[in-house]
C-alpha cells in the first residue's frame, strides 16, 4: 500500500500475554516490568504481589508510533477479560487517554474479552470522545471447535457493532486494508493462504447465518496484521495468533511491501495443538525472511519457543512476556 510513512520508532508495551518473566535477561532494546516499576519510582518500590502485572491467556498491545515530536498510539488488542487487562495497566502506569484506534486483530474472545472495558478507560481519559475501532465483518460470527465425538465447545462471542457503539466505538467494519495514525501504521486485509502446510485453526466451525447448523471455519478469514515501517531498519509485523499461519503472514507483509526489508516480528504463532506438527516446517521457512527480532508469545507454546530459540539463538528470539517495553527505533 501506498502512502505508509516511515517513523522514528516504534514503542511497543505488553499489557497482557500468558507469561509474565521478569528475571531473565533482555537485550538492551526491551524494558522488564521490574525495570520499569524501578525506573518509574526511583527505586522506592517493595516488590511483592500486589505491584506486579498478571499473565492471562491472551494478547494486549499498547503500540506508540513516533515521528518527530509527534507520537500516535494504537491498542491492538485487549486480552481476554476486564480484570486483567484493567489491573495490568493500572500497576504499569499506563495512560490510556493518547490512544487513538483500537485493532481488533480477529474474532477470538482471548483478543477482544476486555475491548468494551479498554473504551470506557479510554473514553475516561479522553474527554469523552469516540474511539475508531478496526473490525472485519466475519468477526463476529458464533464460533466453536469441534470435539471428538462430534459436539461443539462454543466460543465467547466478541461484543457486537451496536454494543461497541454503546460504549463509545466508532466502528470501521470492513475487510480492506487500512492505513492509520496518520499513515505511520498499516492495518492488513485478508490475508492470503499461500503456504502448504498451514491449514488454520483445525476442528474449529461457525453458526451457519441461519442458525441452523454448523460448517467449518479453519482459516480465520478475519485475522489481519498491523505494521509499522521504522526507518534505516524497516517493517515491525504484529499479527496477534498468526491463525493464517506465520509463514502466510510474513508473505503478504513481504508482498505489500516489496522495498521494505523486514524488521521485526511480534506476536503469537499458534503453533500449539494440532500444529505442532508444523514447527520444523515453519522454524524453516522463516528462516527465509531473515528476520533481526522475533518477539514470539501468547499462543506460540514452548515446542516451537524451543525449535525457535534453537535455529535463531538469543540473537533473534525474544519471548513476549506482560510488561515487557520494547523499543524498535532509527538507529539503535
């Protein structure tokens, strides 16, 4: 897509991931939670439970682009429930009030559990106004996944249109591609399924439109990625569970891009379950985009965190954890 400016940097703050790590070591370019609470108090704090963020199985996002003096922030994502997502950003400090879009990457309640309650802290801290919130119309379909014996184990749904619009959304409800915060983030459409080997989300399905029955929804249609194109370094990805598969991804983010070397990747890769059997494929093809980071978490499980650190070493894998800070920045 035309028109996606290059910025400065690109700060990007875990506010909810299944893991929480604060005792290994990062590279110099990411913040710990502990770090950060130590930076924040000038080393007055008492470290104890009631201070740290919790972990939660899902995935949240504060993403803050800066070019020049000016700096566009974007939620992508907001975790599976409102306690979570709510205490974390409380005990991270985090003002929600400069957030000016809310992604939602796809339709999973693990990704838009907490979305109505991340409005109301928002609109709490913006004076009231709306928010633009980034949605694709097959999100909000009744989903389950398929047991053995043929039941369905049904899916939270995620709020709707006119319950967003309650709660102070302004709904962009499409499947194209989007550029946002002033044209310094891209928002992807669909995404193509060009690899092979990865299939989706196996065993999962969807209501039928006339509530009459089920059939199968393996590809997620709805998942789509963000991107921001960091100068002298290139394309930071974020794609929230790679349902497309990672590997898919990675292609179209290459393809809407041509001239863009690709930076970073940060997210989960849903390697887990049934795809498990497509790590050494994927370890693989990755391999081909020669990444400089992988920041990999939430749904990537520790198979493929083990096959990942094993081809790319501590150079290149960094694993998401809440509260992590990470700086992708011009120069450094």
């Amino acid at each position: 897509m035309d028109g996606l400016e290059a910025v400065d940097s690109v700060e990007v703050l875990i506010l909810v991931d299944n893991a929480t790590d604060n005792l290994s070591t990062v590279p110099s370019f990411v913040e710990t939670e502990f770090a950060a609470l130590e930076r924040r108090r000038r080393g007055t704090w008492v470290m104890g439970g009631k201070c740290i963020c919790c972990a939660a199985h899902g995935l949240a996002c504060l993403i803050s682009v800066r070019k020049g003096s000016n700096t566009r922030t974007i939620l992508f994502d907001t975790g599976p429930e409102d306690g979570t997502f709510e205490q974390n950003v409380s005990r991270l400090g985090v003002d929600l009030g400069p957030v000016e879009a809310i992604v939602l990457s796809h339709g999973h309640w693990d990704h838009a559990g907490a979305v109505l309650r991340a409005l109301q802290l928002i609109r709490d801290r913006n004076g009231g106004q709306l928010v633009p919130c980034y949605l694709h119309p097959d999100m909000f379909r009744t989903r389950a996944i398929k047991r053995q014996d043929g039941s369905m184990k049904l899916m939270e749904a995620v709020p709707g249109i006119d319950e967003l619009t309650s709660y102070g959304a302004s709904a962009i409800n499409t499947a194209e591609p989007q550029l946002l915060a002033g044209g310094t983030a891209y928002l992807s459409g669909e995404i193509p399924r060009v690899t092979a080997f990865e299939r989706g989300f196996p065993g999962q399905c969807r209501l039928i439109l006339d509530g009459m029955g089920w059939e199968p929804d393996e590809l997620i249609i709805d998942e789509r990625f963000v991107a921001v194109n960091v100068k002298e370094k290139g394309l930071v990805v974020f794609t929230a569970c790679s349902h497309a598969g990672v590997i898919n991804v990675l292609t179209h983010a290459k393809s809407s891009f041509p001239d863009l070397p690709l930076h970073a990747l940060l997210g989960g890769l849903h390697l887990v379950g049934q795809n498990g059997r497509i790590i050494p494929e994927t370890v693989k093809a990755m391999e081909a985009f020669d990444l400089d980071i992988i920041a990999a978490g939430h749904c990537t499980g520790w198979r493929a965190m083990t096959a990942l650190a094993n081809s790319f070493g501590n150079g290149k894998l960094v694993p998401l954890s809440v509260g992590k800070r990470f700086l992708f920045s011009a120069g450094a």
